[in-house]
C-alpha cells in the first residue's frame, strides 16, 4: 500500500443510483466509503441521459423523476460521510500487503479498501454519433446526445433520430414544450415499448409529431454551432430539407468496461458474474451490484441493484469487522447517525 494512500473499508466504483445506495447499506453497518466515478456528477445514466424522465417503478415513489431520485439517495447516503472522487476513473487495482485493496483513480489518486464495489452500470458510456460531416461544430450547441431540461427546448424545432426508447421517450416529452417534433426513422417500425409507440402515432395522426419515415441522417446546415436545417434521404436517394433549431441523434450507446475488463474477473458479455447469494465475484474481496452484475434470471432493474447492495454489504462485513459478530437490526430499530 502506498503511504499517500487515502484509507476507508469500501470503494465503490460507480455513484450511480445503485452506488448511492450502497453508501447506505454499507453505512448501516458501519462501513466506511469512498466513490469513484467518471461523471462530474452523481446519478450516472439517472443523471447523464434522462435526468427529467419519469421512473415509476421505485418502492413508495408511484412516480419520481430520475434527478428527484438522486437528490433523495444523496440525502439517505450523507449521514454517513461518503467521500466522493468525481470526474475519475479506476485506473488499476491491485492487493495490498494485508489482504486489502489499492485503487488509482486517473486523477491519482490512492485509495486503500478492504474491499471494492463495482456499481459502474453498463460501464463507461457515450453517444454513437452519426456519421455526419462537420458534426462537431454543433455538438453541444444544438445536436444534442442528451435532454438535461426540457425548457431548453420550448418553442424550438427539433428533430429527434432514431428508433429506439430514448428517441420515441424524447419525441413524446418534448412535444409538449416544442413549436415541432419531426421524428426520423429509416423504418416505420420502432425498437421501443409498444404503448409509447402507440402514443407517438396517436400524436402524429393529431399533427403534434411529423414522421419523417423511412429517411435517415444526411447532413446539417447552419453556422456557428447553430443548425439551421437538417437533411434527410431515403435509400433511394430521394432527399428532405427539415427547417430545425436542434437535432437529438439516439442512436444507443457505445459501452466499454474500460480498465474493469482487466481485473481477471469472470466476465460473460461484458458483464461481471457473480454469486447471487453475496454479489461476490470470482475474485474474493471485490463485489459487483446492479446492471454490471450478472447471474441467472438477473433482472436488470434499478430496485434489483438495491437489493444487491445490501446483499454485498453483509457479505462484505467479516472483511471490514473480522473480530466482529454481526447481528442483524432492522433499521428502525437502529436509525441513522443523527435521527
């Protein structure tokens, strides 16, 4: 271990919902942790993709926003003094002289655990930029890979490409707020869920959303960062001028496990395997949670991941407490630092 090493008992790789969670569960049992991310923020794709999206399927919440989400796990997480190293990743892992762990961050820093979480959901992510010359220029000025506020778009005109759940979820919010929605797809059937489907037809057979079907990405034209039209061709060569303020490509993501793939953990596609009944991978002392996790009938939901952490954080505890005995409290009968 290295002298200049910060020390804790957990580091956990990942401060999304599931990573904040763990803070929590682990906190409970009077663990002690450290949070790594790659995002400048917390909330991970909560807060990266769809910050101002709806999540219904969180215990208590009938409906929640991905950013009140958040907001809410930070606020159970800060009683027990997370520290967080935002904007870094893990760059390696190795052993420490006393059985324990020894992180660097890209930032270098050195933390020493006794052992490590990997909440990192899908891993490291970013957009898959359509093929489109000059695209860069608009890249965070008007073509967007991601909605932060819908208000950002009130009374513009906005194409929305692709056909998947963000594009067909976007098209169907920003409706709302837009002066107009033109949805280009290469086909007229969508990847999404059926109901939105259903929802982003009854809107375009009302007029609130254009389908521009079956066309796709051709080029931009404006200056200065701002668009002022898209154009759009079909397979045929027949092509459309779209008059347009913004473009908001969803064209999925492109993931990686980044330097996780190198750990010599069990992997099955680009997944960590682990034992369900302690979020153990096959390296002992290193745990993984949520939609990193993989195991039979794993179902990939933000509640599953809750669950596991506070799975992993039992299972973690004879290595934090060895001398200790754990007796299991329910937590109101055990509170939380300051209640």
């Amino acid at each position: 271990m290295s002298s200049d090493a910060l020390k804790t008992d957990i580091v956990i790789v990942g401060a999304g919902p599931v990573g904040l969670f763990a803070v929590f569960e682990f906190g409970m049992l009077k663990m002690r942790c450290h949070v790594v991310d790659s995002l400048d923020v917390v909330g991970g794709q909560c807060a990266a993709l769809y910050p101002e999206k709806p999540i219904y399927d969180i215990p208590g919440y009938p409906k929640i926003d991905a950013t009140d989400l958040v907001e809410r796990l930070q606020e159970q997480a800060a009683p027990f003094d997370p520290v967080y190293h935002l904007g870094q990743r893990v760059e390696s892992l190795s052993r420490t002289a006393d059985a324990g762990w020894e992180v660097v961050t890209s930032a270098g820093t050195r933390i020493a655990a006794r052992a490590v979480v990997v909440a990192a959901g899908v891993g490291a992510f970013g957009p898959n930029r359509p093929p489109l010359a000059g695209i860069e220029t608009y890249e965070g000025k008007s073509v967007h890979y991601l909605v932060t506020r819908r208000e950002d778009f009130r009374g513009k005109r906005v194409v929305v490409a692709g056909g998947g759940d963000s594009a067909v979820d976007w098209a169907l919010s920003l409706a709302e707020v837009a002066a107009r929605i033109m949805v280009v797809h290469r086909r007229p059937k969508f990847r999404a869920a059926p109901e939105s489907v259903a929802r982003l037809e009854r809107l375009a057979a009302e007029g609130a959303v254009e389908m521009v079907i079956p066309y796709q990405l051709g080029g931009l034209e404006g200056s200065g960062g701002q668009l002022t039209a898209v154009l759009v061709k079909t397979l045929k060569g027949e092509e459309r001028r779209l008059e347009a303020d913004a473009l908001l490509p969803f064209y999925g993501l492109s993931m990686n496990l980044g330097p996780i793939a190198e750990w010599g953990l069990n992997l099955e596609q680009n997944h960590v395997i682990v034992d369900p009944a302690t979020c153990e991978t096959s390296t002992p002392g290193i745990f993984a949670i949520g939609d990193i996790a993989t195991y039979r009938n794993k179902l990939k939901l933000i509640l599953t991941g809750f669950a596991e952490a506070a799975t992993a954080a039992h299972a973690a505890y004879p290595l934090v407490h060895p001398d200790e005995i754990l007796h299991f409290e329910y937590s109101t009968t055990k509170g939380v630092p300051g209640s």
